[in-house]
C-alpha cells in the first residue's frame, strides 16, 4: 500500500480565540483561523514544512502565572498571541464572554481603544485557572500593523 505524500495538501485551518475591540469600545472574543500555509524550509537542509508567516519584526518571550494569579479589567497594550505552554488561563471580555485557554491552545490580543463599561469594566479580564501554574508564550510585532485587527485578519 502506497501511502500519500504528507505534504500534497496544506494543513487544515488553525484555531486561535481572537479577543478585539468593536466600534462602540467593547471587547469581545471569537474563534478564528490562521489559513494559507506555505510549504517551505526555515533553513538550509532543514525538513521541509508547512508554516505562515505573522511578522518579520518583534519580540517573543516566556510569562509565567502562579497558582491563583489574577489580573483585573485591562487591555492588552500592544497586540500578542500568546501560546499557552503548560497549565491553563481565562480572559473574560466585557460581553460577558469567557474562554479557558489550556496548553496547546493560543489567542491574540487585539483589545486596544476599548470605552470604559458598567463598574470600570475595560478590556478583559485575566486569571490562572486549576492546580498548575500557566507558562506562556508572547509573541508581539514592534509596530502597529495588528493594533486593532479584527477577527478574519490573519485568516
């Protein structure tokens, strides 16, 4: 039996919760997807792979939430993603809408120019959910290309 070749097709759509700003300063959330993967390599003599390029110019680095960590209502101040690596974390937006980001799952950050709501609620709120504390990967561009992108934008 022949088997296909792996790489005959892109991957499917990736999954990520996109947390924004609407035009009346409400945040809200809704599940996206990063699409258009490319077949190439990172480097010479590298395995070939699948991948989509966000940014060629930013910053990356680890964030680590203890047990019981809380943040309150604040916006992101420069848009992330951030990849959960271990653990798990809530953002609830001022909709209402509450998600559980667990390891393996990520999210974008786009909640900047958020309107004060009802008791000081602006832009999210943050925890550290369970027994484990969260480890985290954020990713962020040095300019304002993602300031306020909207669901769909890296799709």
């Amino acid at each position: 039996m022949t088997m296909a070749d792996p790489f005959s097709q892109a991957p499917a759509p990736e999954k990520y919760w996109h947390l924004w700003c609407d035009d009346d300063g409400v945040s809200r959330q809704v599940q996206c997807t990063i699409e258009q993967f490319t077949l190439g390599q990172l480097g010479p003599g590298d395995s070939p792979q699948f991948s989509r390029e966000l940014f060629d110019q930013g910053n990356a680095f680890v964030t680590y939430l203890p047990v019981g960590w809380t943040a309150d209502w604040h916006e992101n101040h420069i848009p992330k993603w951030i990849y959960v690596l271990r653990g798990a974390w809530s953002v609830e937006s001022m909709d209402g809408h509450k998600v559980v980001i667990q390891a393996g799952e990520y999210s974008f950050g786009g909640d900047q120019g958020c309107q004060a709501g009802p008791g000081g609620r602006l832009g999210h709120l943050s925890a550290q959910v369970g027994d484990e504390p969260c480890v985290q990967l954020i990713i962020q561009r040095n300019d304002d290309r993602w300031r306020q992108a909207r669901p769909g934008f890296f799709g």
